[in-house]
C-alpha cells in the first residue's frame, strides 16, 4: 500500500508548489498595493508593514479617471460580445446545419483568421480606419473616421472574435440532433426561425460560457485600444491604466493598486457564472 | 459634394476608396444630416484665420496632446492653458501617458487630432519635420523674447526654418546625498583622477561608489553619451550621433575602454535594475553617486530634500567638461492643424516667461528656457541646473533623442550586452556600426 501512496504525496506537492508559485506575485500585488511607496522602497516589497491604507486605491481611481474609463469600456464590451456571439452563431448555424460545398473552408477560414496575429495587420488596418468617415458623434465617434472611435474598436474585436467563437458554436452545434431541424422544416419554419427558435436557445449553455470568456479577452485587450485610440480620454479601462505611469517616475504601489480595481470585474463576473463557465465547456465536450 | 454621395449612398467604388477622403466636407455632410452641430470645424465668428503675431485675433477650439501623465507636469500644463490670455480659444489637453505617446507618434501625428504636441527639441523634432509632419512656426519665432541662441538652434530644421517651441529642460549630472558626503568627509571632484580616487574611498568604507540601473535599456545611455563628450569632445559625439562616424573607429574604442575600467566602481546587474530602485540605493547610502537626470529627486520626497549634483569632471583637459546632456522639452504644431491661428498664439504664449512661471509653480523639477523667468522660486537644484547649463560648451539632448529611434534602440542593446560582458565589445561594437549603416540608408 506505501507503494501506492507516494505518487499521491508527490502530486500534492507538487501542486502546493505550484499554487505557492501562482499565489505570490498575486498576494504581492494585494499586499503592496496597501502600502505608500515610500516605505517598500526602502524596505523592499518583502518587509513587515509599517502602514496600511486604501490611499493608493483613492489616488488610482481619481488619477487614474477610472469612472470615465470603466463607462468607456461597459460601452465597447457590450456590443462587441453581443455582435460576436451573433454573428458567430449564424455562421456556426450554417455551418453545421446544413451541407454546402464550402463548409469545411469556411470554418478553416474562420480558425486560421483567429491564429493571425494582430500586430501583423495593424498597419494596413490602421490605413484603413484612417481613411472611412464617420459623423461626429460625442463618445461614438469622436474623432470623426473610425480611426480613435468606439465604432471602430467594437468592430475590429468582433472580427477578432468571431473566430474562435464560430469554431466553438459549430462544434457545440453539432452535436444538437439533426431530426429538430427536419421535424421543425416539416412543420413549415423558415431557416431563420429554425436557428432562432430552435437552434439558438439550444445553445444557450454554449452561448454563456463563451460570453464569459468573451468579455474577460475583450476588457482584458490593450492592443487594439493603443493603437487605435489617440485621445487619453477615449481608452477602455485596461489600456488606460498606464496613465498611471510617469514619463520618469510611476508609483508601483499605486499601478498595484490599479490593476486590483481593473481586475475586480472580470473577477466577480467569473464568480458568479462559474458553473455555466465550465458546464457549458464541458457538455460540449462530452456529448455526440 | 461628391464625397457626400459617396458617404450616403451604397458602396463606393474602389477607386473613390483610394483617394483620401475629404474628410472636412464628408463631415459637414454627416454632421448636417445627423442634425448635430459641427465640434472644431468651423466657428463663424470674426476670429482670425491666420496668425496676426500677436495674441488674442484668434478663436475657437484648439487641442493639445501632452504626455504629461505625471500629476506635477500635468497640473504644470493645465496652469499654462490657465494662464493663456485670449480666452476666445477653447482648449482642450488630451494626454495619454509618456511611454505610450512616445510609441504611438507616428498614429498621433497621422490621426490629426491635436494641433499642438508636447515634444522633444533637436533631432527628434527635426526628424518630423524634415519628413514634412510639422508645421512651420517661423512666424511664431519672429516674435519670441527670451529664448538663447541654443534654443533657437534646437528648434530649427534641416530647412532653415522652425518647428518647435521649446518651454524647459532639465540637466544629467553627477548625483549624490548631501548627508552621506557630509558625514564621511567627501567633497566634489573636478577631475577624473579626483573622482577615482572619491569612488577609492567610498569602496573602502563599504560603499559602492555608483549606482547603476538599465532597465529599460535608456538610462546608462546617459553614461556613454557623457564619457563620448568628455573624451572626445561635443562634436564627435552629435556627429556620431548623425551616422557621420564609424562605431569601430579608434576613439569610440576608448570610451569603451574607459567605461570598461570604471564597470567595477558601479553596482552588479544593472541591466535588471529600475532607475527608482537606484534611486533607492542613492537615498540608504548603500551607494554614493549616481549618473541620472535631475529627475532623480522625484523618486521620493527624502532623497529631493537630501540631493545635490556635480558636473561629470573632465576626463581630457584638452576637451575639458563644458559639454552635458540638458534634454529641451517643449511643443510642435502639426502640419495641418485644425486651428493654426490659435496653435500658434499658443505656443507663442508657451514661449514667455508668464507661461514658464505658471508651469514651474506646480513642476518644480525643470528650469524655464525663456531667460525672463522668475528664478527666485528655484530651489536649489533648478538653481544649479540653470547656471550649468548657461556655462554649458555644448548641450546635447540625450542619446536616444539625438539619433534615429531605432539605432537607439540599438545602441541600447549594444551597451546592455557590453556591462554584461566587456570583453565582447569588438564584435558588438562592428555589429552596431553593421546596423548603423542598415538603419540611416533607410532614414536618408
């Protein structure tokens, strides 16, 4: 039996190990971001605290404009993971209800798009952006083209987006069985009723897990927002916390600080959807 | 009013794609229709359209893009535009932070967005404007008081005429606790003999003489650009800076020599060390000197209080110790701003020493360029830093702002990998001037 016991003793510590690697730069982040930087300066970021305060938080949140930057990103987010999941749904519903020459290369398309780096076409699409006019709308579209509006950033992440999702709804798709489709085509529904009404809240599970996972990848993006937004007030909220740094001098503790108030969100809506989160990847998984 | 069909109705065709929008008139178009009233087009008003050489003609809405994201140059800005006397003009400050700007120029400058930007003098405005990016502020120029005949140059381009208007600098020199060379009997050297045997000193009480910290890879530039001037002299360095000299050419050589022989007076594993945790190091006394900007003294509250500086003693008494790094900070329009009127009665305003006094009442870390500013508010650092740089035989603006962007990208590498190991410098130093020649024929 002792022979039998030692992997067990030896994966658990290994995996204590690995929590306490995971563990301590995030406990870091907590425990500095409580402290002036004045004091982990001196003393090292490892040191018995002299003073604790949420004043890092305080200065984050007012220097950082963080209300103005949470509305911008509540405003970008929202509609780039409604318009990805339903755009990608459609193409997944079409892809994998019904027969057509091209299905395998469009889902190919569809997968490959999402492995192309976006740095490889920022420039091009930057160009692009430049030169397509849009009616000046306060916080729409500032700018006045696509270039540094929220149109454009919503758009360019749903493109981005779309792939991963289609690949996953088609997948999810799938494994629903054919004989709805023909019992509902049989009673007379359109394709757009069959995808709506009997497709489409089918998937939910699918749907849910992927709008978490959607929402977590499009708040966390910093890359489009940078380089596609030239007005410091315009940015999403994680782009905007570099503001927080100095042309020379940034406070650590206050971007410790920072970062905590950003992550907060994403946190607690995985939280609370956790087990549609991985119920939802799961089923897919195993059923079919 | 094609523009307009082309906006409204269906798809335009590829070759409508290709041209360059009117955006001004596709704008009114949308703007009209949408029933919303144009923001920064046009005002209607009486305002002057074009620059009277004097302030206050000019109206409507003007943008500024600063990368002043720390909170004392940003409240600095803020007094400026407060203290802007033609109220006519609506200006807004559209910042984003110091890093992110400096990456993202070529978008801002593209985006068109802001009419006037926060910038650096000499090369790095001159690079723009030679590519035809800025806009000509000669006419502002003929109406400055105040500004030397060295802020003059660093604001004028390949063409003769000027592009920037430039509002501070700050200087690098020798930085160090008062308290620490008070206590153990140190005192400023004023040759390089003086400042070995200083940093002899400090090693044998159980200090290590000079700080070092790279990362980031910008702030020991400071060091190479330092140790270039003082051995062979202010001009071979900005001509070296242009691509005129050979990177494997003897006196290159000798200041790696030199650097190589002072590597041991400075700390270990400078490449992994931020310049704030060697500030650190400056302020407990575990270290005695540090080679930085002026902007030392904003890692903490003690260490401002407690920090003096000397000039980088001469090495060469041939060639002396006039030349230092004072990087110019300051503004440029860009070449087709959306108000030229306003933006240029501004950074005429910028130029004054009635703008300068309000900035450093809440920035206190730079000195003002207009020599009518009041410096009975210096401390006793800006005090020091003005009389340096007036002394100065030559001002460079710092590596990485005296040459191309990318080659001091380059350099930058060359000097991390050369601390790490200085035997290898032959073969890094022909390596860099391999990527010189690569980088200016692609710039030229």
């Amino acid at each position: 039996m002792t022979v039998k016991r030692w992997p067990r003793v030896l994966a658990h510590f290994f995996l204590i190990a690995l929590a306490v690697v995971w563990l301590v730069p995030l406990v870091g982040m907590v425990f500095t971001s409580f402290r002036p930087y004045a004091e982990t300066s001196i003393d090292g970021f490892f040191s018995w605290p002299d003073s604790m305060s949420f004043d890092n938080f305080r200065n984050a949140w007012d220097r950082g404009d963080m209300g103005q930057h949470f509305v911008v990103t509540i405003a970008l987010v929202v509609p780039a993971v409604a318009l990805t999941l339903l755009f990608s749904s459609m193409v997944a519903f079409a892809v994998s209800r019904f027969s057509w020459r091209f299905n395998i290369a469009l889902l190919m398309l569809f997968t490959a798009g999402n492995l192309l780096p976006p740095q490889a076409i920022i420039q091009p699409l930057f160009q692009i952006y430049l030169r397509i006019p849009l009616p000046e709308i306060p916080f729409i579209s500032n700018s006045g083209e696509l270039r540094g509006s929220l149109i454009g950033l919503i758009l360019i992440n749903t493109a981005f987006q779309s792939g991963f999702c289609t690949f996953v709804l088609a997948n999810y798709m799938k494994t629903l069985p054919k004989e709805l489709n023909e019992a509902a085509m049989v009673d007379g529904a359109s394709v757009w009723r069959q995808y709506w009404q009997i497709v489409m809240p089918l998937t939910r599970p699918a749907l849910a897990a992927l709008a978490t996972l959607e929402f977590a990848w499009i708040y966390n993006d910093y890359f489009w927002a940078v380089a596609l937004i030239q007005q410091g007030d315009d940015l999403p909220i994680t782009s905007s916390l570099r503001n927080l740094s100095g042309e020379f001098f940034t406070d650590e503790n206050v971007v410790a600080a920072g970062s905590l108030i950003v992550v907060l969100p994403t946190l607690i809506i995985y939280l609370i959807l956790r087990r549609q989160f991985i119920g939802g990847l799961s089923l897919g998984g195993t059923k079919g | 009013m094609t523009t307009r069909k082309t906006e409204i109705g269906g798809y335009p065709s590829p070759a409508e794609w290709a041209k360059d929008l009117n955006r001004r008139t596709v704008l009114k178009g949308g703007v009209a229709l949408a029933g919303l009233s144009a923001i920064g087009v046009s005002c209607g008003s009486d305002a002057a359209t074009e620059f009277t050489g004097a302030i206050g003609d000019a109206g409507g809405a003007l943008t500024i893009g600063s990368n002043a994201s720390d909170p004392a140059p940003q409240a600095g800005l803020a007094a400026v535009v407060g203290s802007f006397p033609n109220e006519n003009v609506e200006v807004t400050i559209n910042t984003l932070d110091h890093n992110t700007y400096q990456e993202n120029i070529n978008a801002i400058l593209q985006a068109g967005e802001d009419d006037v930007l926060a910038w650096f003098a000499g090369f790095r405005n001159k690079f723009f404007a030679d590519q035809g990016l800025l806009g000509d502020i000669s006419d502002v120029w003929d109406q400055v008081d105040g500004l030397g005949a060295g802020f003059l140059a660093a604001s004028t381009a390949t063409d003769g005429k000027q592009y920037f208007m430039p509002t501070s600098y700050y200087t690098w020199a020798v930085n160090y606790s008062k308290s620490l060379f008070a206590e153990k009997g140190y005192s400023e050297p004023s040759n390089v003999d003086e400042l070995l045997s200083l940093a002899d000193d400090m090693a044998s009480d159980g200090i290590t003489p000079f700080v070092f910290a790279n990362d980031g890879q910008w702030p020991i530039m400071g060091t190479f650009d330092v140790l270039n001037m003082r051995i062979n002299g202010y001009d071979f360095h900005i001509d070296l800076m242009g691509g005129n000299h050979e990177w494997t050419d003897e006196r290159v050589r000798n200041v790696f020599s030199t650097w190589e022989s002072l590597l041991p007076y400075h700390q270990t594993g400078a490449n992994g060390r931020t310049w704030q945790e060697g500030a650190a190091a400056l302020e407990t006394g575990e270290c005695g000197m540090y080679l930085l900007g002026t902007f030392a003294a904003s890692a903490s509250e003690a260490l401002a209080a407690d920090m003096d500086f000397f000039n980088f003693p001469e090495i060469d008494p041939a060639i002396g110790a006039g030349a230092l790094d004072a990087p110019i900070d300051g503004f440029q329009m860009i070449a087709e701003p959306k108000n030229a009127a306003a933006a240029k009665e501004l950074l005429l305003h910028m130029s004054t020493a009635t703008a300068q006094d309000a900035y450093l009442s809440e920035d206190p870390s730079v000195v003002a360029s207009n020599s009518g500013a009041n410096t009975s508010v210096y401390n006793d650092l800006q005090k020091k830093s003005a009389a340096l740089a007036s002394s100065a035989t030559g001002i460079s603006q710092f590596l990485d702002r005296d040459t191309i962007p990318d080659f001091a990208g380059e350099c930058g590498n060359m000097f991390a990998e050369f601390i790490e190991d200085p035997s290898k410098v032959d073969s890094l130093l022909s390596d860099l001037e391999e990527k010189k020649v690569a980088i200016f024929a692609d710039y030229s």
